[in-house]
C-alpha cells in the first residue's frame, strides 16, 4: 500500500476497526474510507454492491462484525451467523467484483475446535467439533477466510486474513450482559467497588485459560501483513501467553481497586477449557506483540472511565 491509496476499514467504530484507523493514520495513511452501519449496511447486498462500484477502494480491512461473549452469542445463534455471514460475503464478494488489489479479513479464535492441540496452530481449522457456545459465530468466521481462500484460487486475488485471540482495549464494549469476559470484568469490579459490594460473582469456576491480546498490537499486525504476507492460511495473532479466568479476575479486581470477595458460579458454563493460540508463523513473519496484559488492563480500564455511558447501566 501506498500512503495515497484509497483504503476501506469497514466497522471503523468497533475496537478493532478504529485501532486499525489508529494506526493506518499513526504510519502516514491519509485516504481513508469509512461508513457508520447507518450509512451503509453490510448485510444488504445491494448497497454493499452500490458502494464499492461508486469508491473503488483499492485496500480493503473487513473489520465489521456482530460480537459478544457467551451469553449474547448462546442467546442470538441464528443472528450471530446470519449477520456475520452476510455481511462478510457481501464485502467480499463486492470487492472482488471491483478489482480491490488486497483485502485483510478478521476472523476469531474461536474458528478452531474445541478442543484442538494446544498451542492452535493455523492448520488445525476444521480438524474437529467446535465449541457449541459460539459455534454459529465460528461457523461464519470460517465461511468468510473460506471464501478469501477459495477467491485466491479461483481468480488469484490476494486477500488474506488474521485470527486474533480474545481482544480487549480502546473502544470495548462493556454493556452489562453481551461484553467478552475482560470488560465485563472491568465493569463489574468498577461498579462494586464504587457501590461497595462486598462480593463479586464470576462465571464457571475460573479454571478455563485464556490468551489476551491489546487491540493496537493487533492493528500493528493487520497492517503488517497487507505489507508483508499473501497465503491461504491464515495467520493467527496473540500473545502466546495464557492466564486463567480465576486469576483474571484477581488482577482486574486489583487495577480498579476493588477488595471484596469474588464468588465463582459453578452452574455457569466456562467456555472452552483452554485456547491458547500458536503465533509462531507471525513471529517468523517479523511480528511479536507489544503490550503485557497488566498495562493493557490498566490503559483499557482508562478508556472506560473516560466512557461514563457505561458506568450508568
């Protein structure tokens, strides 16, 4: 890419779409294109066809998704495969339709089964059953790097995609019942210790492991690979460092100053028990992550004091 190419950063409001504007900006990029899901909706056709014929991007990072944690993802299966499926093939496809020279999709670890050797390496997609409290959400991740795939070898496009593990930082989504378990955590130990709770309930029994990776260092990534790397596979992207939910929660309770008892829920599910992911194939690529989760939590508990709309739910 070229610092005057014309880019499209579709989902440029989400966290992982205004990192990656962060960070296309922060390296001289200046003709940038975005869209407010009102003034385009991915998932119509029509409009998505109408939009890539009328700006001709010429770099493509598909970023937009429907997301959440379990409980939003158990409760919406249909919704969650339904609007990422369709919004992704519709982007696609009206990219390739209109000659965009490199596209970037993001997909999720959660693509990956359930309970796949450990570290997840790239080749282990669809080697076995997939975690069934977001299977739907994996089942479109994984229709959509398909079909990039399937592009490449049709047609010799060069569009590419990256699987990040779980993500957390500025512009999270801390609503109080479909947040990813980190800013749910930030949340909830915030307001009981401003409420002066004397006790915390977490889901599970804070067994399950899981890998965090700081969204700036993701974005750093992402525009790293439409410089450096064209393939098939995917490439996956984290820390290659694992934590568990239990101490997880020690450590967010003591960044926002919470003192209370934390009670684990063993009738809530935990998840997959483990998904660390293999990062070998990015770190041999050149790319090793920045962020250590402590200063990560710190800064995004920064971002959500600054974001006083979700201290009020």
């Amino acid at each position: 890419m070229q610092k005057e190419s014309k880019i499209y950063v579709a989902g440029h409001r989400g966290m992982v779409g205004s990192a990656i504007v962060r960070e296309l900006k922060r390296n001289g990029y200046h003709n940038l294109v975005t869209r407010t899901h009102a003034e385009l909706d991915l998932t119509r056709q029509a409009d998505v066809e109408r939009f890539f014929a009328e700006e001709k991007p010429e770099y493509v990072f598909l970023a937009a998704a429907k997301v959440g944690g379990i409980a939003a993802n158990s409760a919406a299966l249909a919704d969650f495969m339904y609007l990422n499926m369709t919004l992704e093939m519709n982007t696609i496809h009206a990219a390739w339709q209109n000659g965009v020279k490199k596209l970037l999709f993001l997909g999720s670890s959660c693509i990956y089964p359930r309970l796949a050797p450990q570290p997840m390496r790239e080749d282990c997609l669809l080697t076995s059953a997939l975690e069934p409290t977001n299977e739907a959400y994996a089942l479109a991740k994984i229709s959509g790097l398909k079909y990039c795939e399937y592009l490449n070898r049709q047609y010799g496009t060069d569009y590419i995609s990256v699987m990040p593990t779980n993500l957390y930082g500025p512009g999270d989504n801390y609503h109080p019942e479909n947040s990813h378990v980190l800013p749910a955590m930030i949340r909830r130990f915030h307001l009981a210790k401003e409420q002066g709770l004397q006790e915390v309930t977490c889901w599970g029994d804070g067994s399950a492991l899981r890998e965090f990776l700081y969204v700036d260092d993701l974005a750093q990534l992402c525009l790293f690979l439409m410089q450096n790397y064209s393939g098939n596979e995917t490439v996956n992207a984290g820390t290659g460092k694992e934590i568990t939910i239990r101490e997880l929660a020690e450590t967010v309770a003591a960044i926002t100053g919470y003192t209370g008892r934390i009670h684990w829920d063993t009738t809530r599910p935990n998840g997959t028990p483990r998904k660390l992911l293999d990062v070998s194939k990015a770190a041999a690529l050149g790319w090793t992550y920045r962020t250590e989760l402590k200063e990560g939590i710190r800064l995004a508990y920064n971002d959500f004091l600054n974001h006083t709309e979700w201290q009020q739910q």
